[in-house]
C-alpha cells in the first residue's frame, strides 16, 4: 500500500494534475457557495469536460470539486443564513448568529478550519479502512436502514429548541411534506395535485426557501433592519488557543461524519444533523447555547459534512457503490473513462484509488488557504444594506431554484416555502425538524415496507438483525434520555 501511495503522490504532483486539482476547488467554491447548485450538480455539470481528459486528471479535478463545493456551502450559511448545500444547514444555526453578533470572520474561521481537519482526518480513514468499512456497509438491508432513519429522527428532541411541542409538530410537518409524491412501494400518486409533485416536493427549492427567502422577508420587515457590522482580522494570525474548546467537538464529527458517509445513501446532510445533534448534548447548559451563536455547533457540521466525503468515496472506490449521490455521478465519470470501479479497481487501476487519496491530502491544505485567503472577501457581503440584501438573496434563490431543474415548478416551491418559514419564524417553530424530516421519513418508509415484505408482514425483522437492534435501542435512548432530562430539570425548577 505504501508503495502505491507514493505513486498515488507522484501522480497527484504533475503540473497537469495539480492545476486540475486547483480549478476543481476554485470551481467547487463557486458552485457550493451558490444556493440551489451543490456538489452533485457542480460534478454533473464538468463530467462532459472530462471526455478524452486522462482518468486520473479527471477524478482528482472532480474530487477537489466535491471537496470544495462541500465546505463553501458554509460561506453563505454563515453571513446571508442561506446554506449553499444542504448539509451546511445546520452551519447556518449558529454561524449566522455569530454573524449578527459581528462575529462572522470567527465563524468562517472555524468552519474552513474543521472542514479541513475533517477532511484530513477522514482521508487518514478512508485509507486505512475502505474496503472492511464498505463490506461492513453491504450488510445494510432494508430493517437496517430503517433503524438509521428512525435514529436520525428521533434526534428531534434536541433539533427543537427550547419546546419539545414546538419540535414535535415541526416534525409532523416536514413529515406531512414528505410523503407527497409517487409511493415508494406502489408508484401510486399520493397528495399530487399535478404531474409536478409526483417526485415530492424538491429538497433544494424547499430550503432556499425556509432559510434563505424567509430570512429576505424577515429583513424586509424591518426587525434586523440594522446593517450588520462584521469585523474581522488576519485570519491567517488567529491563535490556535481559541480552537482548543473545540477540538474534542472537531474530533468526535469527523468520526461521526466519516462512519454516516461510508453508509450509501445517508450523505453529508445526515452526518451533520447527527454530529451537530450530539455536540449540542455535550454542551449541556453551557452558554452561548446551541442555535444562538455557538462556534461548537459550527465546527460540528462542518467537521462531519467534510468527513462524509470520504467516507461516501469508500464504498465507491472499493465496491462500486455510491455512498451519496455525489458519488454515483462520479461513478458514471469513471465509466465514462472505460473504468469499473469496484473490487478489481486496486488491481487493475490502481493508479485511481490512490491518486484520489494523495488528491485529499494534498487538496484539503489547499481548499484550506483558499477558504482562509478570501475570508475577507466573504465577509464583505454584509456590508451591503439590508433591503439590497435581502433582493440579492431573493434573486439568488430564484436562480438557484429555476437552475436546479430549468422549469419554474421549483421557483413556485423556493417562494410557497418562503413564506411558510416566515410564518413559522414568527411564532416560533423550528425548522430544523422540518429538513430532518424530509431527508429521512422516504427512507424510513421505503426501507419499512421492503423489509415487510421480505418478512410477510412480521415486524421481529427489525429485531433479528443486531445492527437494526442496535440502531432502535440508539434511537429509543436518543428520543427518551433528552425528555427525562427536560422532565427532571422542570421538577428542580
């Protein structure tokens, strides 16, 4: 292994493939800072550019960009609230806090910085671990994977705020969005009232329009009407001593982030509810509290959506199985170039998986530098008045919301759902229960069905697997301990 990783190195290291590398993570900024786009759309759209290109300047290129757009969804969900990707949400719930309370170049400096040892500390893993993790990860059936979701929701007594109510029946409405469209099982149309919603109601519009569109409306009205006033220094002098509070948060998300990415089909976004879910109960009743400005709930999702990465490359790399959607249009551009990936990947292209994690190792420092260097430039956005801001946002998330499908279905669902979240920011419901949702209930619902069938309709299917039963005892315990906690508190008081 060793020998093939510093071959991994040589190739990574020509001026040919260290440009790629450069112009992917440039590129990947671009597209994971713009609301609507991501890294599935920003890799989709520069695969047709990789045709005749040699395979590994192509999938090092690609890498970088999926890197980059992964962490620059941060940038925008810290100074504009308007998460560029859709596991940057939970970025955005403290690090616009800490924006509006002038701190926005701390925030953009902790998210780059635990982007970054996320990365590193995920490509480390990915190195050692491929091809057990992602054997272990083929184990996942249908009972399995319905155990995830239901431990995913059951996050919701902490995704809540200061009301378990209040969580509660923001869960049962994302639930209730969610289960528009086609049944998984059936493909009978359910609550479609055009040809439109058999797919659901898209994900992407659907956020930009609960945090970018309502918090536009939100500045509209005039409540934060003051122009924010982000100071920030030479972010390459910050002290290191202000990270030391949070590198047991950093640590514990890139574990988490890594695990939750390696399974296909859970992604970044799970990993970093999940990462952001478990800082937040560490905290405790630590001050600033979760959602109001603290820098641990920053370095929690951005730590764990970075560390996803490679853990969605993993499967990809070693069995041929995506672990995010990402990762299946990184397939496609592997076969593109006549290359299988999966098991015999190592033996007869080897210069592939290799190359790809010299191109983290070495792409990581550099995403890192970019991200730091043009800090100053992120945060001179909110510089801009707050009525020209919030048109800029509104405009951004048209465009976003109409590239994302090129029809106006999605531009529809990105201003219904603006006006819902600024509705629901009035009287105090939260969102996040809403996103938790609908990343999670057509997974728990597919994989219910699938697993009932395969068992005729008995439910111990869930029991048997000691996987699936680890993952409901997990989700009990997380559902029921934050309750008991709430209960017991309330009693003292």
């Amino acid at each position: 292994m060793i020998e093939s990783l510093v071959t991994g190195f040589g190739l990574v290291l020509h001026p040919y493939v260290l440009l790629a590398l450069f112009g992917g993570t440039i590129v990947g900024y671009i597209i994971g800072a713009m609301p609507g786009l991501g890294p599935s759309l920003g890799v989709a759209l520069l695969v047709p550019f990789t045709y005749g290109v040699d395979p590994v300047v192509a999938m090092v290129g690609l890498v970088g960009l999926y890197m980059a757009a992964e962490y620059a969804g941060a940038v925008t969900a810290v100074i504009l609230n308007t998460p560029g990707t859709a596991a940057a949400v939970a970025t955005a719930w403290d690090g616009y806090p800490m924006a509006k309370k002038g701190e926005a170049g701390w925030a953009l400096h902790v998210s780059i910085i635990s982007s970054g040892i996320g990365a590193l500390l995920s490509a480390i893993l990915l190195i050692g671990t491929a091809i057990p993790l992602s054997e272990f990860a083929l184990r996942f059936g249908p009972p399995e994977y319905f155990a995830l979701a239901l431990f995913g929701l059951s996050l919701v007594t902490s995704l809540g705020g200061s009301s378990v109510l209040r969580g509660l029946l923001s869960l049962f409405l994302g639930v209730a969005i969610a289960v528009i469209g086609m049944d998984p099982v059936t493909g009978i149309p359910r609550f479609a009232i055009t040809s439109e919603f058999f797919e659901g109601i898209p994900l992407v519009p659907m956020l930009l329009g609960l945090y970018a569109v309502s918090e536009a409306l939100y500045m509209l009205e005039g409540s934060t009407a003051k122009t924010l006033k982000v100071t920030i220094g030479n972010v390459l002098s910050l002290h290191l001593s202000r990270y030391r509070p949070l590198m047991g948060t950093i640590l514990r998300s890139s574990g988490i982030g890594y695990f939750i990415g390696v399974i296909p089909g859970a992604g970044a976004s799970i990993a970093s509810l999940i990462a952001y879910s478990h800082a937040k109960r560490r905290n405790g009743n630590n001050e600033p509290a979760f959602g109001e400005g603290n820098p641990a709930g920053v370095a929690a999702s951005e730590a764990a959506n970075n560390a996803a990465v490679s853990g969605a490359l993993a499967p990809l790399l070693a069995l041929g199985v995506p672990g995010s959607a990402t990762a299946a249009v990184l397939i496609g551009a592997l076969m593109i170039q006549g290359i299988q990936p999966g098991p015999m990947l190592f033996v007869n292209n080897p210069e592939i998986p290799y190359s790809v994690f010299a191109s983290i190792l070495i792409g990581t420092p550099l995403m890192v530098i970019v991200g730091l260097l043009g800090a100053r430039l992120w945060v001179k956005v909110t510089a801009v008045p707050q009525s020209l801001l919030a048109a800029l946002v509104i405009g951004i998330s048209i465009v976003g919301a109409f590239a994302s499908t090129n029809s106006m279905f999605p531009v529809y669902v990105t201003l219904v759902f603006g006006i819902i979240g600024y509705v629901l920011r009035k009287v105090d419901i939260p969102t996040a229960p809403i996103v938790l949702a609908l990343v999670l209930v057509p997974m728990a619902e597919a994989n219910y069905r699938r697993a009932l069938v395969v068992a005729d309709g008995s439910h111990t299917i869930f029991f048997l697997s000691p996987i699936s039963l680890v993952l409901l005892l997990a989700a009990a315990s997380s559902f029921l301990v934050p309750l008991i906690k709430r209960y017991r508190q309330s009693r003292k008081n």
